[in-house]
C-alpha cells in the first residue's frame, strides 16, 4: 500500500522504509509498483516513469538509449482534478521517445543527476518526457515542483522517473533532491536485478526444455503422455525431467527425476543426469543397476547438488514391470478396475548421497493398467505435505475409474494437473504416465535354443512354422535365410542356450539373443573368406535392424514390413 505524506523532518525514517520496499521486489513489475507506493502520495503528488526499450542486459557500458518506452503514470487521488498529467489516458505524455543526440534529455541521463524542473534549460528535457504542452504555461508544475531522476544502473542508463508536487504542496527542497537520488537509485539497481534475473530464468528455462525430450516414442503395447509446468514468475527454473527410452524386446524404460534446487546450474546438472541415464539404459541394465551407476556418475560431476529418480522398464510381453525408487515420490497405478495403489517401493536414498544399496521390485502390469510418475511439485506445496499430496493423487486417480479407460491418457494429464497444481506453484512439475496395453501372447513366438551345429536349421523350422500360422507366408524365404543368418552367428560364439523371438505387430520383428558381448559388425569378405557375408544380406533384405550390447550379452534383431492384403473384391 501507498506510504502516508511524510514530514519534512522524518526524511531518512522514510528513505529506509522507501529503499527496502523497492528492494524486495522480485521482477521488473513488482519493483516500479513498490517505487510508486513508495513515492506518492508520499514523496509526491504523481510519478512518470520511462524504462529503456529494450532494457539492456550484461556488463557492457551503454550510450544514450535508442528508445525510452512510458512504463506507468500514478497519481495522488487530489491530484486526480489539479493540473498534473490531466488526461485519464495519459494522451498529454509521451509514450516513445527518442532522445535527441546532444539535447538535454540526453545529457541527463548520461550525468545520472536529478535535476530541479528550474534547472538551467531543463525545459527541453521535459518537453521530451511529459510532451510539448508541458511547457506550456499552468500545464504541469515547474521549477522547484518538478524533479527528473534518471535511473542509472552499475553500468546502463535503465531509464528516468519524473516526480511532481501539486501548487498547493510545498516545494521540492535541495533534501529532497537527495531523497529523489535515493529512490532512483535503488530503483535502477532493482529494475538491473529483475532482468538480470528475468533473463537467466528465461536460459534456464530454455534449456531445460532444450534437455527434455521434445517428444516421445510411440513402443509398441503402451501408451504415453506427459507434461512439464515451470514454477510461477517468483521461482527460477528448477531440475525437473521424465524421459522414456525403448529397449530390446519392445520393452520401455520410464523415468522422471528431481535435482534439488531452482537455478541455471540445476538445470544444466538435470541435462547432465538425463544423458548418463540414457547411456546406461542403452545397456539394458536392471532398474537398481541403473541407479547405482547413476549415483556413481553423479559424485564424480563433483557438485554438491542432490537428485531424486523413479527408474522403472515395462515388458508388454511378460505383462510385468520393474520399478527401483533413490528418493523419490512413489508412483501411483490405476489398476482396470479403478482401484488407485500407490506403489511400496523402497525408496533409497537420493543420487549423490553415494554408498547407497538400491532394489528392484517386480510386479504384475495386466493390460490396461496406468502408470502416473511425477516430481514432488505436483504432490508438495506450502499448503500440503508430501503424504497428503500423494494421498490426494491416489484419490483422484480412483475418482475417475468411471470410464478411465475410455479416456484418453492426455486428458487424464490435464485433469491431473487441474485438481492438484490449478494455481501460482513453488516449484517446477513433470509428470509422465502409461497405459499398458500388452502385447497380444498370439503375435509372439518365443523359444531357448542350445548352441550347436543343427540350431540355425531348428530355427528356421519353427519360423516357418509360425510365419504360416500368421498367414505371412510372402515372408518366409527372406525372414528364414536371415534368421539362419544370425542364429548360425549366435552359436559361434554363445556359451549358454540363445533365445529366439518372432514379433508381429505392423512389422515382423526378429530378434535373437545370445551371452556374447561381442556385437556383430558388416565387414568386406574376402574373395576367399567362408564368412563374412551374412550381415549383408541382413542389410539388404531386411526394413531395419540393429544389435544392442546387454549386460548379459547381446541382442541381434531386424524388422521387415508386413505386407498388406489384396483388396477383396466379391462376385
């Protein structure tokens, strides 16, 4: 609220309460409010502040600025019928300004002094910022009842502030023009600090959105939806980050996680963490695996920030997920008949804290079973506890069992949001969920192979049997020679019984996996090289493929394009 008139003997008891209410604001807005409570009715009777456009940003020294843009008028509700800035709409003030090269005006703002409205030629000065009938005779008060401070920050001119005392007030006093110094300056250093902050919010932000992913896989027998909500203006950009890898075996990695704290840093640890968490995914580590290495990499960045993370993989064939927890708030699964569990995994402790022992738990993922992960912004705010939130989440969940399926996981998202996060939030949310749909046990064939001799030519047996029994019979020649191709592979080099699984969904998916790390590659063979030519005719006559290092050894896999069928055309 406004400041009451002050007397002229409480001018420093009113300098400190002024300073430190323009010094608590946190952006550009808030601080010209808290100088304008400040000042009228105070100080003065109306306030007229221009702002450099665009406000510069940095370290370098600044010329005289190209454009001053009006930011805001406020005046004393008596003043509201006196000669000062008479218009409701402000028409008589100059909204865009280009000060002249030489002129008063800029000769002013370079000096960063206040000056008296009866400064020597000061009057083109104010012609400039109040507009030409300013100067015009019982306009605006002049002399001794006008003061221009121009807002000078550490190295930029940020803009200029008009102060007017009405007739019947008296005089502005050479105290004053101190006062009026105080203000401005203040003023500047807050208005230098909001876009100071404002911008580096504003990368931090950037490049968090630069580090999550700009849009998800679309695996085979699940659903995805997410969404990311940064905290409110007040809040710098936070840690916050969900991703969701495919693995071998159309199996799918579900991750979100939490680096404490709102700063640039955070995000750029947050970026740091993702890619180490992809990395290890690629090796198709267990959940608990891929936390412990992940907390390994996290001290050697050698910061002293701290991370939550929900690591979980979903197989669509076994209908079953793995889930391990570092810290992080439990996730919640809405099962087909609309009952809402949270799940009991053990949560650890976060990533960075080292010497932590992690657990995987395994549980059953029937289809139709949603996923909600999430970051604690969602479930923990000033108003609620972390417990509370959870429960209020599992609540909601179970709310909506009428038709949940029926839903669409986007609306469900939205929903989410709207009941928990619906106002101003503290902190950043990411929330990620699934809808399990399976894999339909029809389309797989699944088979342990021993390694010897005869195995590439049991292999492509059973291929050719199932091919037939899906009626893709148009396939047969070309998935049996690669899979001999690859099996034959396999068995060159494995030490334990190879497994072989056929995949059909709008592709034909092959994949064979044996406890050899070693990965195959396509090389020249030799005029008189017995081998060497196998992975060509993979290459050539396969849609796709691709060989993938596990921590148990390797998968080898390729995809051909199932062909339609004819059009039926009836007698």
């Amino acid at each position: 609220m406004p400041l009451p008139p002050v007397p002229q003997t409480d001018r420093l008891q009113y300098l400190d309460v002024a300073t430190r209410r323009i010094a608590r604001g946190m952006d550009l807005d808030e601080t010209l409010r808290e100088l304008r409570w400040a000042a009228v009715p105070a100080f003065a009777d109306a306030i007229v502040i221009h702002l450099h456009d665009p406000l510069p940003v940095g370290d370098e020294k600044s010329a005289v600025p190209v454009v001053l843009q009006l930011h805001s008028i406020d005046r004393a509700p008596e003043a509201r019928t006196a000669l000062l800035i008479p218009h409701a709409e402000y028409a008589d003030v100059t909204e865009r300004i280009q000060p002249v090269p030489d002129g008063r005006l800029a000769k002013l703002l370079l000096a960063g002094q206040p000056s008296f409205g009866d400064a020597e030629d000061i009057g083109p000065a104010v012609a400039e910022l109040l507009g030409p009938a300013a100067s015009a005779p019982g306009t605006l008060p002049q002399g001794r009842r006008l003061i221009i401070a121009p807002l000078h920050g550490r190295h930029h001119v940020m803009g200029t502030v008009v102060l007017l005392r009405r007739p019947d007030r008296s005089a502005f006093t050479g105290d004053d023009l101190l006062v009026a110094s105080q203000l401005a300056t203040h003023t500047a250093i807050g208005v230098q600090k909001a876009v100071m902050y404002g911008h580096e919010a504003s990368v931090a932000d950037t490049l968090q959105h630069t580090m999550l992913p700009s849009s998800l896989p679309e695996p085979t027998g699940v659903q995805l939806a997410s969404r990311y909500l940064p905290a409110s203006k007040t809040a710098q950009v936070g840690g916050d980050w969900y991703d969701a890898i495919p693995l071998p075996g159309n199996r799918v990695a579900l991750i979100v996680g939490d680096v404490m704290g709102h700063s640039m840093t955070s995000a750029a640890i947050m970026g740091q963490l993702r890619t180490i968490v992809q990395t290890l995914a690629g090796l198709d580590l267990p959940p608990h695996e891929v936390l412990h290495h992940l907390d390994e990499q996290a001290q050697r960045l050698g910061s002293d920030h701290i991370a939550t993370c929900l690591y979980a993989i979903y197989d669509p064939i076994s209908h079953r997920l793995l889930m391990a927890n570092a810290g992080h708030p439990p996730a919640v699964l809405l099962r087909p008949n609309g009952q809402a569990d949270v799940l009991r995994v053990p949560p650890g402790a976060p990533i960075g804290v080292g010497g932590v022992v992690f657990e995987s738990v395994e549980m059953p993922a029937p289809t139709g079973t949603t996923l909600v992960l999430y970051t604690d912004g969602l479930v923990e705010s000033r108003a609620m506890d972390v417990g509370t939130g959870v429960e209020a989440l599992r609540t909601h969940l179970q709310s909506t069992r009428h038709g949940h399926r029926l839903s669409s996981l986007e609306r469900l998202c939205d929903r989410i949001l709207a009941a928990l996060a619906p106002g101003p939030r503290d902190d950043d949310i990411a929330l990620l969920t699934a809808r399990f749909e399976g894999f339909p046990p029809d389309s797989v064939g699944y088979w342990h192979l021993d390694p010897h001799p005869l195995t590439a030519g049991q292999a492509r047996r059973l291929t050719r049997r199932v091919l037939r029994r899906w009626g893709l019979d148009a396939l047969l020649d070309s998935t049996e020679l690669m899979v001999s191709e690859i099996v034959t592979n396999a068995v060159r080099y494995a030490s334990r019984p190879i497994s072989l699984r056929l995949l059909r969904t709008d592709v034909l998916r092959c994949e064979v996996t044996d406890d050899s790390p070693q990965v195959p590659r396509m090389r020249e063979a030799g005029p008189g090289d017995e081998g060497g030519r196998g992975l060509f005719l993979v290459n050539r006559l396969a849609q796709r493929w691709g060989a993938t290092r596990l921590s148990t050894g390797k998968v080898v896999w390729f995809e051909q394009r199932i062909p339609k069928e004819p059009p039926y055309h009836g007698s």
